[in-house]
C-alpha cells in the first residue's frame, strides 16, 4: 500500500559556494603548489584557511540540526541552473549574502534561511543569522502552526524581464539591459506615454534589495531627490546610464519607477552585443538583439526570507 508524504518534514536544500581555498586547489591540484603560488607572490594561506574552516563549522552547526530522518541536500551555486527546487523545499544558504540573490532567481515562493558563517568577513544583511541558531530556525520554518515569535518572515520584492519570445530573467538586485563589453548600447524606450530612442551604457532596473549598490550610486551622482525603494517596497527604481544626446536620439527619458503592474518596454537596436543579465552574473544572460523586445516589471513572486 502507498501512502501519502503530506506529513514528510519538507527538504533541507543546503546552499553552498566554493571557498577561496577549495578554488585554488581546483585551480592548482595539490595543497603544496597552492602554497608555493602563493610564497611566490608574499602570500600565505592563512587568510583562506581561515574562510575555509569557518565555513564548514558553521555548515556542519547546521547538518547537526537538521533531525537525521528529515531529507537533504546540498548543492554548490555552480549548479543551480541544473538543479530542480521542490515547492515545499526549505533552502538553507550558508555564506555570503551575494548567494542569496544567486538563489532567489530559481525559487518560487520557497522559505530561506541565511547563515552567516563568518560575521567578521561578511556583512550578514541577507545571510544574518549565526550558525547556533540553525534549530531554532529550522523549527520556525517547518512549523505551520505556533511559530517561534522570535523570527518572522520577510518578503522582498523582485524584478523579472520577460522577451518577446517567453524568456525571463529575475532578479533580487537589479537587472542590466544594454551591451556586453558595456559600450554604447542603442534601443528604443518606452515608459508609459514617453517614447525616445537611446544610446547609452545601457538601463539599470533595480528592486529595494539593490538600490543598496549599483541604482544608489547613480542617484548619489545624478544628486536625484525622489527617494528609492528600499527592501519591503513593492516597487522598481530604473535608471539609463550616460544616455548620449544626438540628432536621432535623446536624455529626457532616463529615470522612473516602476509599480504594480507598469512596465519599462525596450526594444534593441543592437547587431551584435545585446544582452539581458540579472544580478551581475553576465555567463546567466539573454540575448537582446536588434529587432527583440522585453519588457520589465515586478515580478509576481517575492523571496521569503526567514529574519
């Protein structure tokens, strides 16, 4: 007789990075010529041992919490493209914030915990959470009923650029639209009424999550005053950076936000070099060449983060 896994604990997806030092042993096969590259150059391997270590004393807190009956994995950011996500899985990211925007663009609603495995390394705002307090959370998370008063869950929004064709990208930073070498990029932009065409270093579109970084700094130098989104915000910032004015093409539509269900229309005019890319990860790209189109907005799914 079969039955039913509505009752099964949902699995643990443990989330993990290459460490400095496991990089360089890739990189150079043996312990002993890694340290060898790095004599040569005043170095030691102090300082990735170090990393090292004390991210496998925290992943480890956190295998010791799971309960031994309830299932899990664990996978390396190289391979999330190839790897399948459960609606019920938790997912466990032990490491550095930048991790958790890699995640987030595959999940679909799915709850994330972030360790911090070294508070003196990393900054801890998405990864915040010290190992020790891996059961805790992991009860939190698993519990439908009576959660632990001392978390709560916090939903950020995303941005997703969809093409013409169906492809989307998401994204829990900002999206880039524009040329793969970041030389000018030519396109025609659309923003409600407002029509122009461009030629830039291309288009930021940035969530409250990433107007921390890249978006921030193009509004510090363009000394804008309308406030960003910051991470609850149910809304997008965009930004066209260094558009060039000329007889064909124009500056005035440059900034704006994006809300409910607005979108920021492109259309390239690019023979060659266009591309779409989320997060700063430009080998996750999209074509964007002459004759396509995407459009971005809010994206209907947010990240669940376990804070």
């Amino acid at each position: 007789m079969v039955q039913a896994h509505d009752h099964l604990p949902p699995r643990i997806v443990l989330v993990t990075r290459r460490t400095p030092l496991e990089s360089l042993l890739e990189r150079f096969g043996t312990r002993g010529q890694v340290e060898f590259y790095l004599r040569s150059r005043g170095q030691d391997l102090g300082w990735a041992q170090g990393v090292h270590d004390k991210l496998y004393a925290a992943l480890g807190e956190v295998q010791q919490a799971i309960p031994a009956h309830q299932r899990r994995v664990r996978i390396d950011r190289e391979d999330l493209d190839r790897f399948l996500f459960a609606p019920d899985d938790l997912v466990v990211i032990v490491g550095q914030d930048g991790l958790v925007p890699n995640v987030a663009k595959y999940l679909r609603g799915q709850l994330v915990i972030g360790i911090n495995p070294d508070p003196g390394e990393y900054d801890g705002v998405l990864c915040r959470h010290p190992a020790k307090f891996a059961m805790p959370l992991l009860l939190f998370a698993c519990q439908p009923r009576g959660k632990d008063a001392a978390f709560t869950i916090q939903e950020r929004c995303m941005a997703l650029a969809r093409r013409e064709d169906g492809q989307e990208l998401r994204s829990l930073n900002e999206i880039f639209v524009g040329h793969a070498s970041h030389q000018s990029a030519r396109y025609r932009i659309t923003f409600g009424a407002l029509k122009e065409r461009h030629s830039s270093s291309g288009v930021i579109v940035a969530t409250g999550t990433g107007c921390t970084g890249w978006a921030r700094s193009i509004a510090e130098q363009r000394h804008l005053e309308h406030p960003l989104p910051v991470a609850a915000d149910a809304r997008l910032a965009w930004f066209v950076r260094e558009p060039f004015p000329s007889v064909v093409t124009g500056t005035s539509v440059n900034f704006g936000y994006l809300i409910d269900d607005t979108r920021l229309q492109l259309e390239s005019e690019m023979d060659e070099g266009g591309v779409i890319f989320a997060d700063g990860i430009e080998s996750d790209r999209v074509q964007f060449l002459t004759g396509q189109r995407c459009e971005i907005g809010i994206a209907p799914e947010r990240l669940r983060l376990v804070v």
